[in-house]
C-alpha cells in the first residue's frame, strides 16, 4: 500500500514540474556577443538569436505565459526586455548598433501586454514601457508597435491604463523622434495613436489622458513639429504636415467629443488649436508658406 502511495505522489509531482516548465532557446552566431534570460513562473518562453559581432541581450519574464523574441542582426545592439504578470508578448528586432528597452510591468501585475519593436538601420533607439493603470488589477491589454528605419531615430511609447493602441513608424530619413504617452498619470483607456515620419529631423509629441480618443499624425519631409495633447473622452486629432522646413502644429483638447483637423502644404506654417468644452469642430487648411493660424473654441 505504502509503494502505490509514493508512486501516486511522484507521478502528481512530476505533472507540476510539467505544468511549471518555462523554455528558453538561446543562438548567439559570431563574436563577443551576451545574452541573459531569467524566467520565473510558468510556461515563459524566451527565443533570443543573435547573429553578428558585440551584441546584448537581457530578457527577464516573471508570472505565466509571458513570450520574448529578440533577434539581433548585425554588430553591436543592445536589447534589455522585462516582463511580469501574465500573457505578455515582446518581440525585438534588430539591424546594427540599435537600442532597445521594453518593460511590461506593475507594482502587481501587467497583463496581456503585447509589445513589437523593429529597427532596420544605425543608432535607432526605442523605449516602450506597458503598465495596469493601479498596478493591482492587472488589467492592461495594451499594445505598441514602432517601426524605425533609417539611422538615428528615437521612439518613447509609455502606455499606462487599458485597452491602448500605438503604432510608430518612422521611415524613409534619420534623425526622426516621436513621443507617445497614453495614460500618463492619469486614469486613461481605449486611446488610439498613430505616427508616421516619412522624412528626416521630424518631432512628433501625443500625450491621451482620458478615454476614447484617437490621435494621427502624419509627417513628410524634413524638420516638421507636431504636438497633440488631449484629456477627457472622445477627441479626435489629425495632423498631416507635409514640408521641409518647419511647419508647426500644436493641438490641445480637453472636455468631450473634439474634432481637429490640421494641414499644412508647404513650408514654416505654425497652426495653433486649443478646445476646451464641449462637441467643438476645427478645419485648418494652410498651402503654401509662412501661414499662421490660431483657434481658441470654448463653451464660455
């Protein structure tokens, strides 16, 4: 009776083992090159492929069911990617003498998080960090996409609440740098930003506090300036800029339901929005060069 006692015992002991079991797959090809995983909880995975000269790689997941990908082609990257809670998913790809850090974390824990960062080009870097808006729910099901190609491009993407979206793409130029912060230090969710650069020396900034709004920004050419601000719900914000010579756009919304439209063709337009209230609408239409416009709408 005592045999099948242990023998039911060890049989339970090893389905545990199992159920916790974590999966790391390291590939370092070339010369110089570090990785570092530390996985704890269960059913992690970890994938890190590093194929050239001098590259780094830190990957550290803890809770369950939370997947790394990071692959470096080229010489001298440097990824650090760390990741808590549950179902959170970070992919990192890399060219040459890139820079990446992701965090999807909570004092608690961050959970669905998915994060994708790819870097095609020299000197790109990238910082994406993902957290539950209290940090003990563990609500967050946010997700960032930033795509840099060229060289000398920065992207910061702090995404703090639920249900976010951010896309990123910075493309065609160098020198480029974009900001996007949803929920930052307020209670924010379902807010929706997208930025395109197409061009060189290009500055975006989105700051989404509050609930459904969307932001796009949209920059082609050289040396174009973009500041979105939005708080409360339901805004709507589209900046096209397209120049090569400092167009200027800045946009603030707060209170409910704004609609905000911005286009500037041609070069050194400054357009200035600022609603306050309720349901406002603005349409700014600037071809040419050297325009200026100023909007001031509230319900006062």
């Amino acid at each position: 009776m005592k045999k099948v006692v242990l023998s039911t015992a060890s049989l339970l002991c090893g389905a545990i083992m199992v159920a916790q079991s974590n999966s790391s797959d390291v590939l370092s090809q070339g010369n110089d090159n570090t990785s570092f995983v530390m996985q704890t909880g269960m059913t992690n995975d970890s994938d890190v492929d590093q194929i050239g000269d001098r590259n780094d790689s830190d990957v550290n997941q803890s809770g369950t069911s939370n997947e790394s990908i990071v692959f470096e082609l080229g010489d001298d990257n440097l990824s650090d990617v760390d990741q808590s809670g549950e179902g959170n998913k970070s992919e990192v790809w890399q060219g040459r003498d890139n820079r990446v850090l992701i965090e999807n974390d909570g004092s608690k824990f961050s959970n669905d998080n998915d994060s994708y960062v790819v870097q095609d080009g020299m000197n790109n870097t990238s910082y994406v960090r993902q957290r539950d808006q209290n940090w003990f729910t563990g609500l967050a099901s946010n997700e960032s996409h930033v795509s840099q190609i060229g060289d000398e491009n920065e992207s910061i993407v702090w995404q703090q609440g639920v249900d976010h979206y951010s896309n990123v793409e910075q493309k065609g130029g160098n020198s480029n740098e974009s900001e996007v912060y949803q929920g930052y230090g307020n209670w924010s969710s379902n807010d929706v930003s997208y930025v395109t650069q197409d061009g060189s020396d290009n500055d975006s900034r989105v700051v989404q506090n509050g609930t459904l709004q969307t932001s796009t920004v949209v920059q082609t050419g050289d040396a174009n300036w973009s500041d979105v601000d939005q708080s409360g719900e339901g805004h709507t914000s589209l900046v096209t800029q397209n120049g090569f010579d400092i167009n200027m756009s800045d946009v603030d919304q707060s209170g409910l339901g704004h609609m905000s439209t911005v286009n500037q063709q041609g070069d050194t337009n400054h357009s200035w929005v600022t609603q306050t209230g309720n349901t406002h609408t603005s349409i700014v239409n600037q071809i040419g060069d050297l325009n200026t416009s100023t909007v001031i709408q509230n319900n006062l």
